[in-house]
C-alpha cells in the first residue's frame, strides 16, 4: 500500500504564502499522479492541482497563477507552493496518489490552512 503524509498548513493573513509538502511512503509503483484536493466546510471537495507521471501540471482555475504544484521524483514528495493567499482558499488540503499498479487513488489525512482577512 502507499501512504501519504501532509505538512505545511498554518494561519495565514490574505497574501501571504504557505508551502504544503506530502511524503508518499510503501509500495510507491506506476503513479499516473500525484496531485491535491482541498474541501471548506460545506462545500464539496475540489480538485486543486495535479502533476502527472510525465510533469504535466493542471489547476483549478481559481488557483492558476497564484499556486505551483511541482515534486521530487527521488524522494518521493509533492508540494504545493500557494501565494497571494486569500481567504477563499481556506479549507482542508489533502494530498492524492493515483497508481496503475494499484488501480486505485491514496489519501493523505490533510492539513489545515486558514488564511484570514
């Protein structure tokens, strides 16, 4: 199996920055990717970013130009580098692995970023 482990959230104050880290550890093989969700209270999960096997990033239109989603293949880490914080992007941010081998998405247990007015 794979888990994964964030680090990173905090308090913020809006437009200031934060950098999520997620450590993917076990039986790490064929990831199609890696990527991030968060969830606010209330509201339904979303997709954040995602960075593929072959390094193709994709954001969620709310997030482009202000989030970067990058990784380090040899240490089996993904980050997620978020500036111009606003208090929108306040939630849950959890971290994901998809793995052909495994046919099936990992979840981290999230962390917590609040970025207050």
């Amino acid at each position: 199996q794979v888990q994964l482990v964030e680090s990173g959230g905090g308090l913020v104050q809006a437009g200031e920055s934060l950098k999520l880290s997620c450590a993917a550890s076990g039986t790490i093989l064929t990831v199609n990717y890696m990527g991030w969700y968060r969830q606010a209270p209330g509201k339904e999960r979303e997709l954040v970013a995602t960075i593929t096997r072959g390094g193709t990033t994709k954001y969620t239109d709310s997030v482009k130009d202000r989030f970067t989603i990058s990784r380090d293949s040899n240490k089996n880490m993904v980050y997620l580098q978020m500036t111009n914080l606003k208090p929108e992007d306040t939630a849950v941010y959890s971290c994901t692995l998809a793995s052909t081998f495994w046919g099936r998405d990992f979840w981290g247990q999230g962390t917590q970023v609040t970025v207050s007015s």
